[in-house]
C-alpha cells in the first residue's frame, strides 16, 4: 500500500518512463515513439509530486530542462 496521499503519487506512465534506462529512451527517441520534451516534462512532473515527501532537490530547473529538451529534438 502506498502512503503516498493520491494528489502527490506520479502517474503510472511517468513511473515507467522515470525507469527507462539511457539506451531504452535512445530507442524509444530513435523510433518516435516518445521525444526528448515529452520525458522530460513527465520527469519533471513527477519531482514536483515526490519532492515535497523526498526534499531531494534542492534546485530545479525546469525551464533550461524544457529549452534544452525542446533544443534535443
């Protein structure tokens, strides 16, 4: 059972990419099957709903993350 009040836990989608190994993502890039500014921004998304119970960040930034995503496609 999760602990996890259900408006912090990351959508089941952005837990399967958040385990995707480098050479899984460069496949999925290669066969366009997901871009760099979608994972991303699911990555991104899934900080902002555990780093509130984790504090494991201490900056996030999200706007050179999505300018450098956006540049990777």
């Amino acid at each position: 059972m999760n602990s996890q009040p259900e408006s912090q836990r990351a959508a089941p989608e952005e837990q399967a990419l958040a385990w995707l190994s480098a050479t899984e993502l460069l496949n999925a890039f290669k066969k366009r099957r997901l871009s760099p500014l979608d994972v991303t921004e699911a990555i991104l998304e899934r900080i902002e709903s555990l780093d509130p119970v984790l504090n494991a960040y201490a900056l996030v930034d999200r706007e050179g993350a999505l300018v450098a995503a956006s540049q990777a496609e």
